[in-house]
C-alpha cells in the first residue's frame, strides 16, 4: 500500500477526520488531505508527526505490505 492509502486507513480505523487528525500532529489539514488523494508528497518530519498522532511505526504508514510479508 502506498503512503497515502496507509494514512488513510489507520486515519479511518481510528475514526478519525481529517481535521482530527491535522489537531492531534500538527499537520495542516489541507496538507493531509493532498496527501491522502496523491497530490503531495509529505516531508520526512511531517510522516513522522502523523505516525505519532495515530500510533503506528513510520515502517508501516511507509510500506505496510512489505512489513506484514517480514513479519509472517
């Protein structure tokens, strides 16, 4: 999955909106929007801020299949 489509899910399991999310990183909520639909590329900072507002490692907003083959 790529960057995009991860931050969306984990965004959406946790119930969250956009807004919510932008209010828990730091992130704006124009920036995570662009992202999500793969009209920007996000800054390392700005992978790090949003994997620590939704509580997951960079490796797994980054490349989550290749992470769940590793694991298995």
């Amino acid at each position: 999955m790529s960057l995009s489509k991860n931050i969306k899910k984990y965004r959406k399991e946790k119930e969250w909106s956009m807004h919510e999310l932008s209010r828990r990183s730091g992130v704006s909520t124009a920036s995570i929007s662009r992202v999500e639909n793969g009209k920007i590329k996000f800054t390392i900072d700005n992978v790090y801020k949003i994997a620590k507002a939704l509580g997951v490692s960079i490796d797994k907003l980054l490349d989550y299949n290749t992470v769940d083959k590793l694991q298995q």
